[in-house]
C-alpha cells in the first residue's frame, strides 16, 4: 500500500497539517510539524486535550489558545469511536479543507 494510500499516513498527514495551522490553500505541513505528527496522534489517541496542546505548543508551561484549539480540531478530526464497541479509533476523515477531487470528498 502505498503512502498516498495508507489510511495511516493520511491520518498523520492531517495531524500534521492541523498542527502546523492548516487553512485553505496549504496543502502541506512544515517538517516540524511532520516529525511531530506521530507523537502527536500517540496522544491524541489518549484524549489528553491539555497534553496535546502543549506538545503542539512546544511550550513547557502550557499551551496558548491557537494551539488548544488545533489540538481540539485533531481530536475532533482523527479519532472517532468505534461503532462497534466504542473504542477510540483512528479514522481518516474528509473535512472542509480535503482534495475535492478525493473519493467521497463533500462537495
């Protein structure tokens, strides 16, 4: 499965670029923030909103406002419960700022 492909790399891909402040027209994250993604969604799936903020941040005292609210949007964004049992779960999701040419994009 290639990287375009993997669920995986789209999730981190996502956190990435969330993290590194996505809007529209940014199609790509710093490559801080692409070393960071994988911690990032590791506590991401612990739902640990104050820690995820302050991983983003880089601070050691807390996180600001901008980044509480971007680690809210990848908790909001990347992990979902499972349907079946409840379990947190990582899922890619298409959000307002996907590829409108992507499968099952909104459009």
């Amino acid at each position: 499965m290639s990287a375009a492909t993997d669920p995986s790399a789209q999730v981190l891909g996502e956190v990435a670029l969330i993290a590194c402040g996505r809007r529209k027209g940014k199609t790509r994250s710093c490559s801080s923030c692409e070393r960071k993604a994988p911690i990032l969604l590791s506590i991401a799936r612990t739902g640990a909103v104050d820690a995820l903020a302050t991983a983003i941040c880089g601070g050691n005292e807390g996180a600001c406002r901008d980044c509480h609210d971007k680690a809210r949007m990848i908790l909001d964004e990347t992990v979902t419960p499972c349907a079946a049992c409840g379990e947190a779960g990582l899922y890619p999701r298409q959000t307002r700022f996907s590829d409108p040419a992507a499968p099952g994009a909104s459009r």
